[in-house]
C-alpha cells in the first residue's frame, strides 16, 4: 500500500467522521447554549436540567438525519470494499 494512499484515506475517514458527526454535535451545543442562557437568566443552576432537552433534541436530529448519515457511511464503506484490490498488492 503506498503511503499516499493511506493519507487519502485516512483523510476521508476523518472527513466522513466529521460530516456525519456534525448535525448532532452542532444541535447539542445550540441547546445546551440555550439551555446555559436559560439558567444564567433565571439563576436557577440545576446541573441536571440541560440534559432532557440535549437528549430529546439529539435524538431529533437523529431520527431526521439518520437516513443520510447512514447513507454516508454506506457509500464509504462501499468504495472502500471496492478499492481493496487496489489497495492491496
């Protein structure tokens, strides 16, 4: 395997971990931004009070956008089954 190849890859693994990863991790920090600005305007410092909205809201994104991200992860490792014999000498 040459070692450019390896970068490639290892590049577009990072990159598909990224985009995949995104939607959920952004909503996340939304809400519990909200959730913190909330809290800092009532002065109510309930630790526990900003997870049940973070879940809800993550799982949202996850029930709308796992149908993509699923198909992300699919193209990848389809390509990726298909490079092997190229891949390997």
């Amino acid at each position: 395997m040459d070692p450019a190849d390896l970068a490639r890859l290892s590049a577009e693994t990072l990159y598909l971990v990224l985009l995949v990863s995104a939607p959920a991790l952004l909503v996340s920090l939304a809400v519990g931004f909200g959730v913190g600005l909330l809290q800092a305007v009532t002065q109510v410092q309930e630790q526990t009070l900003s997870f049940v909205p973070k879940l809800v809201a993550v799982g949202l994104v996850l029930a709308l956008a796992g149908g993509w991200m699923g198909a992300q992860l699919l193209r990848f490792t389809d390509t990726l089954w298909s490079a092997i014999p190229d891949l390997v000498p």
